[in-house]
C-alpha cells in the first residue's frame, strides 16, 4: 500500500504525482494526534478536510506544486507603492484596440479599508464566532449568549474550537444537569434550541459534519397551550376603556393598547413603530412591522385602532414627522420628548399599570398575553390559523397553536351547563 507524504498544516509540499482522491497524514502544528484528511482534487490548489480523534474536523488549505514547480520572481518595491492593476482590470492594453470596442474610462485608485493585519485578523475567527456575530435581534443575542456560556461552562470550553469535539452524550449530561435544577421545560427546550442552532451553523460551514443536538430529547410543555395566558373579551375591552381619553397619555395608551389587542404585536414590534409605518397598500391603511429576524409584516389597521392613533397623532402634533417614533414619552426628567417609548415603559407604565386598574390579576400576565388574546379572538371569529401564523410573524405553525385559547375559555366550560 502506498504511503502518503507527511505535511505540516498550512504549509506547501512538492508532488510529482498525486492522484485524484487518496488519504494524506499530516502532522498538527499544536496537537500530537495524526489527522487524516481527504484531498479533493484541482490542478494546483486543493481544499482539504481532516479529522482527529473525538469527530473533530475542520477545513486546511494545502497548494500541491508540480516537481517542476518553480516560483515567479518577486518584484520588490518601495514600502508603501501599489503595484499596477492586471491588463483585464485596468482597461490598458499591449496592442492597438479592436475597431469599434471603446476602452474603459480609467479607475480612480481605491483606497484599502482593512489593513492587512485587520484582514489576517478576520480571516482567522472561528465560525462559532461568526454565528454569534450574524445574530442581529439583541433579545436574542442576550439569551443566547447566557445559554452558550452556561453550556461551555458545564462542559469546560475554554476556545470556540473546543465545540468542534462536542458529541450527544455532552448534550445529554447537560440536559440532565438543566431538569435537576428544576427549570420550566420551555427554558430547556429554548436553550438546547440556541445551543442546536449553533452546531447548525458549523454543519453548514463544514467544521462539523453531525450537529450533536439532534436526536436529544427535549421537555414537552406537558399541554399544547402554551403558558402566555389569554383575558377574556370582557377584559379587553375593559382595559382599552381605561386609559384618561382626554389627556395626551390617555390618548396615547389608549392607541398603544389598541394596536397590541387588534393587531397582536410584539412589544419590541410596537417600541420600533414610526410614523411612517403607516401607509396605504391598495387603499387600505397597513401597518409596516419590522418583526423578528428583520423579517416585514404589513397588517391592515383595523378601524378603531386607526380612530384611536389619529386622535393620539392630532394631539401630539408629530403626525407629518415620518421619521419620528410613533409612541413618544410624555414627560421626561431630561426634557428629550422626542425618543421612542422603551419597551420597558410599555410593559410598567401601560399595560401593567391599566390591568392593575381593571383588577386583572393573572399569573405571567404581561404584554404577550394581549397577543395571545388577539390570536384566539381572530380564530374564534373564524381566521384561518395560517393566515393568523402570517398575521403573527410565526416561523411555525406550532408556535401558533400555543397561541389558540379555544379551548381553555373558563365560560365554555361544561361547569356553567350543569343545573339542578
């Protein structure tokens, strides 16, 4: 059996003879273990896989040179001076032109944004590194990031390439360790979920060839209803009439509370509406939602939520301002009227200050059960659940369904059909 030459990682060897597709060792820079790799053929540049014990794998690049192999003459040049751009880039050329072909204008020069240890630099991050850099929603970042880190410190990752060896029993163990500590099966499916995308990520860019996650169980949430709850019609409407009607912040919670209930946004949703967002698609007012994932929704206004925003908009007097936050603060120790309400605000100052008034007491009552309520109420008027799934920027149908209080009304129940 032939023996396969012995190379350093990232280094050029010299092969007269190399056939298309045959297993080469090659040696670490910074581990004992031979890794053994497959080298996909091309004329003089080759990618390479290779894998170490415990199913880690990575790409290498290696050039294969011809044994004649001999290299061009290096130019040398002042520090600093450019070398001319290729005949094919720069538009000159060695002989007269073809008639009727114009030559190109002449380029500017461009200048060089990244230095070229700004370039090796990123050349060099890790892809683990890069997936979290690609997460853009910075809710999700900061979930993500807690559940990462909780994970690396369980398994005792210390770089990002230590992933790279993770395999299902990690993920197993961690798990365990997770339901001992009591957690809601919701928090555990979440970060197995955070920790799944992220070995995704490395199946695709090929440092791995098994995300480990899959095929570890995961908690059910013991129902399909989820555990955002819902309030009844009455309540809706009892916390829409709460808010002052004749004062500016009346007018505008009345609008915010409005647009949760009709429209069944998200409380970042609602925080990142301008004025602009409204507009006129076919000759219906709709609603232009930047949802999660940077993904637009448009939603038609329903016309008491659109009465309620144009008496809010005629009494703050920004409505010709486009670029301006829809929902501004009233008052501000700090005078500046002009940012946008925080989620923060929405959730102490609106919601949560109006159901206290009405006496709604629910456990995990918050802004996300005005979605929930707007969901079950589409559906119970008769929505189609994939046009509500559309409606509420769901990715899944599922997530949808835990949305559906059809059948936890507690005045549906078969209690109040019993008589004597």
């Amino acid at each position: 059996m032939k023996t396969a030459p012995k190379v350093t990682i990232g280094t050029r060897f010299t092969s007269p003879t190399w056939p298309e597709r045959e297993p080469v060792e090659i040696v670490g820079q910074t581990r004992k273990e031979w890794l053994v790799a497959e080298i996909t053929a091309s004329p003089n540049w080759r990618q390479a896989r290779y894998r170490i014990r415990k199913d880690h794998v990575a790409k290498i690049p290696i050039e294969i040179l011809p044994a004649d192999f001999t290299p061009a003459p290096q130019v040398l040049r002042p520090s600093g001076v450019a070398l001319p751009p290729p005949v094919e880039l720069s538009g000159a050329s060695n002989g007269p032109e073809p008639v009727g072909v114009p030559a190109l204008p002449p380029q500017p020069p461009q200048e060089r944004m990244l230095t070229r240890a700004e370039f090796q630099r990123l050349s060099d991050i890790p892809p683990e590194a890069e997936w979290f850099a690609n997460i853009t929603n910075p809710n999700t970042r900061r979930a993500y990031r807690n559940d990462i880190s909780q994970f690396m410190k369980f398994v005792g990752i210390e770089q990002f390439t230590e992933f790279r060896m993770v395999n299902r029993a990690h993920v197993i163990a961690w798990r365990k360790s997770l339901e001992e500590k009591a957690l809601a099966p919701a928090t555990i499916r979440r970060k197995l979920s955070a920790l799944s995308d992220l070995f995704d990520y490395l199946c695709k860019e090929n440092a791995i060839t098994i995300n480990p996650v899959h095929g570890v169980e995961r908690p059910t949430e013991g129902s399909n209803e989820g555990k955002t709850p819902a309030i009844s019609d009455d309540q809706a409407r009892q916390l829409l009439s709460a808010p002052d009607p004749t004062t500016l912040k009346g007018k505008r919670d009345r609008a915010i509370l409005a647009l949760l209930l009709y429209h069944g946004l998200r409380r970042a949703e609602l925080g990142a509406l301008k004025v602009e967002h409204f507009v006129q698609r076919r000759g219906i007012m709709t609603l232009t939602v930047h949802g999660k994932r940077g993904k637009l929704r448009y939603l038609p206004v329903h016309p008491k939520a659109l009465s309620l925003v144009q008496d809010y908009l005629d009494a703050v007097g920004h409505a010709q301002d486009g670029k301006s936050p829809l929902f501004r603060p009233v008052n501000r120790p700090d005078g500046k009227l002009e940012s946008a309400l925080t989620t923060d605000s929405v959730y102490r100052n609106v919601v949560m200050h109006y159901a206290k008034a009405i006496g709604i007491s629910i456990e995990s009552f918050g802004p996300h059960s005005l979605r929930a309520t707007a969901a079950t109420n589409a559906l119970e008027n008769g929505a189609d659940i994939a046009k509500v799934q559309e409606w509420l920027g769901h990715s899944d149908i599922s997530t949808t369904r835990l949305y559906d209080k059809r059948q936890s009304r507690p005045e549906d129940s078969p209690t109040f059909r019993v008589s004597y």
